[in-house]
C-alpha cells in the first residue's frame, strides 16, 4: 500500500496521537490536551483513517495499542520533540551569545562608546566583540543587506524610511586651541575666529561640506582638513590654528593634549547620534539586547 504523503496528512493530528498513545485513555487525553472527550474521540476517528489501523482498541475497560502504534511511539515521541525545539523560540541569554557587532560611525563616537562598551561586555557578554568602521555614504546599503549592523551618525543625517533608529545621547560642538593661545585669551569674537587659521574634519576630498561650512559658512581658513577627528587635538596642540569638534572627544583629549575648550562665538546646534539598523536585524534577540546596551552604555558614558 502506498504510503500517504505528508501534505495529506492531518499534523494537527499527532500531538493527540501522541498523548492518546501515552495515556492510551480518552478522559485523561482530554484533559491533558484541554479538549473535550468528544473532540479526543473525534480526532481519534479521524487518525484511525489516517492510518489505516485501529491504533487503539478497547478491551474491557482499557484502551491497548495496536502493534503499528507501538511502533509508531518512539518515532512520534522523537518527531514531536524535534518539531518543538524547531519551533520554538529559544530564550535568550547574553553570556551565551558568540558574536561580532560591526558598527559604521565617526571617531568621536567610537571615543563616546567604546570604554564603557569594554567593560560591559566582559561582564555580561564575555563571547561578544565590537568591529568599529569608518563611516562611509555607500555604507547604507550594506546597512539594509545585514552586512553591517549599525550605522551611528548624528540625528538627521540619514533619513531613510526603511532604517530603523535610535537616539543614543545628547551632545554638541565647541572649540578646542593651544593653552595660551592669545585670541582665547583675549576674548574670542565672532571676527577673530573667522580670522584664525582651522583644522578641520572631513570624511573626503569629493565635498567641500564640513562641521565648520555648515555653521560658519563657505569663507572659513581651513589650513588642513582631515579624515578623522581624533587627529586634529594633535595639529591644534602644536599650532596657532583652532578646531571645532563634539564636545565628549574634547573633554576626553583635555587630559591628554596640551589643549584647551572654548565656546564657539556662534550659536551651535544640539546633536543626537544615533543607531541605525535594517529591518533585517530588528527581530533579532540579540540585536535588540545589543541596542538596549548600546543606549545604556551611551547614556551612562
């Protein structure tokens, strides 16, 4: 006899089969399972021509297997479990996990997080590892395909439908300058600084844009402009020119360079860096622990 194939057959089914087969009693299946008695009977019915057997048999009070149903059990026991386990959502423990984040941001955002993200991990996620990578335009589709985890740049500056985002912290720009720089001390006005030479941040040579043309405007000196901001305490120290930068890195490199921070002579907007994701990553348990230690760690730095 041809065997039947498994789109005809009823797996709802088999988890009663299989409880039938355990308590080989009607009631206790029903209770088991919270069915009624007659719906056990039922399904019960239904199996009986599903298999082409009796399964179950009645003699005098109790319920006896058929010798197909016996060797059916141990399959279906071993099946059932197979199929729960596949199914079901596992839950998730951080000290388990064994995994590399890979976030595209700014140097100065690697500055903000990357201490306390240190000692986070090794307390609660010893197996997980952080790739931080320069920021990139193109680095949005790689975003959207998975290849990257997070992107993490200012508040705005992607504005993408399909990304998913989240605020991170709270930050703004200053000025940094030797220590002893005459024109800080002094008093700096607003013709002063456009007068002094500057160093400058910007990610490439194909745009004029930086920090410094969007507030000030298209007429700033711009001596050297760099791809990273982590160098430009480096050239103030040793120099007339002064810099704009956020101003976590500028409380980080106060300790560190020769340097002193300074209020810009201009209004300077409040910035939000912020996470984002592709929908791909947005249901992942993981993901999502990640993204709630990522805040945390970024409000708590």
């Amino acid at each position: 006899m041809q065997k039947p194939r498994l789109r005809s057959v009823n797996l709802n089914l088999l988890p009663i089969l299989q409880s039938l087969l355990s308590t080989k009693n009607v009631t206790r299946s029903a209770e088991q399972l919270h069915m009624s008695q007659s719906a056990v009977s039922e399904a019960l019915g239904k199996l009986r021509i599903q298999f082409n057997d009796e399964l179950l048999v009645k003699v005098g009070r109790e319920m006896r297997p058929t010798p197909l149903a016996l060797s059916l059990q141990d399959q279906l026991d071993e099946t059932m479990g197979s199929l729960e386990t596949l199914i079901q959502k596992e839950s998730f423990v951080p000290a388990d996990l064994e995994r590399r984040f890979v976030i595209s941001t700014a140097d100065t955002i690697m500055l903000a997080l990357a201490d306390s993200l240190i000692n986070r991990l090794k307390e609660e996620a010893p197996g997980v590892s952080i790739q931080f990578v320069d920021i990139k335009v193109e680095d949005q589709s790689q975003l959207e395909a998975g290849e990257l985890d997070f992107m993490v740049a200012p508040k705005g500056i992607l504005d993408v439908p399909e990304l998913f985002e989240l605020p991170l912290y709270e930050d703004t720009f200053v000025g940094i300058a030797r220590k002893g720089h005459p024109a800080i001390r002094k008093g700096l006005t607003r013709a002063t600084y456009d007068g002094l030479d500057h160093v400058a941040f910007r990610t490439d040579h194909r745009s004029d844009i930086t920090v410094e043309t969007t507030l000030v405007g298209p007429n700033q000196k711009d001596l050297i402009r760099l791809p990273s901001f982590v160098l430009l305490p480096a050239l103030v120290e040793r120099s007339d020119s002064i810099a704009l930068i956020q101003k976590r890195a500028a409380e980080h490199f106060l300790g560190r360079y020769d340097i002193q921070m300074f209020e810009p002579p201009f209004k300077v907007p409040v910035i939000y860096p912020t996470a984002h994701w592709g929908r791909i990553h947005d249901r992942d348990p993981a993901h999502q622990w990640f993204r709630t230690l990522l805040k945390s760690t970024a409000e708590s730095a």
